[in-house]
C-alpha cells in the first residue's frame, strides 16, 4: 500500500493539508474575535460605571449648589432689609436734627 500512487492523491493530500490549516486558521481568528469583544463589554461596562457614578457627583454638586444658593438669597434679603432699617433709622435722625434747629 502506497500512500502516493499519482499526482492526483498528491494533490487531494495538498488540499486536505490546506483545509485543515484553513480550519485552524478560522478557529484561531474567531478566538481572537471572542476575546476583542469580551474585552470591549469589559471596557463599556467600566465606562457606563464611571459615568453613572460621575452623574452621581455631579446631582449632589447641584443639590449643595441649590442650597447654597438658597442660603445666599436668605442672607442677600437680610442685608437687604438690614439696610433698610439703617435708611429709616438715618431718615428719622435727620428730621429729628432738623427739627431741633
């Protein structure tokens, strides 16, 4: 029993060696392919975490913001009627002196 008895067994050996590589080939690429992805959902997941917890930061900014600002708008009104109290207090002082001239 020969292995090679003519030119055509050589070629269906040669062609059984390409198809075997080419399947080896594909499976090593698909591989690859698999990891790229897997990696990829890695990264998004990080990144949807990270803007989900940025997004966090950035309501409590607002929410400290928000009363802060409250804060300076109570303080803004009593200056405000403050001011006005020293402007009657000035405005009554000033008749006073004129009436005692």
């Amino acid at each position: 029993m020969e292995l090679i008895q003519n030119s055509k067994d050589l070629l269906y050996i040669a062609i059984s060696i390409s198809v075997v590589g080419l399947a080896v080939f594909i499976c090593w690429a698909i591989f690859y392919l698999a990891m790229i992805l897997r990696q990829s959902f890695k990264i998004i997941k990080e990144m949807r975490e990270r803007i989900n917890k940025i997004d966090e930061v950035i309501k409590i900014i607002k929410e400290k913001a928000s009363k802060k600002s409250a804060h300076i708008a109570l303080v803004g009104e009593g200056v405000k009627k403050i001011f006005e109290i020293i402007k009657k207090n000035s405005e009554k002082s000033s008749k006073k002196k004129k009436r005692k001239k």
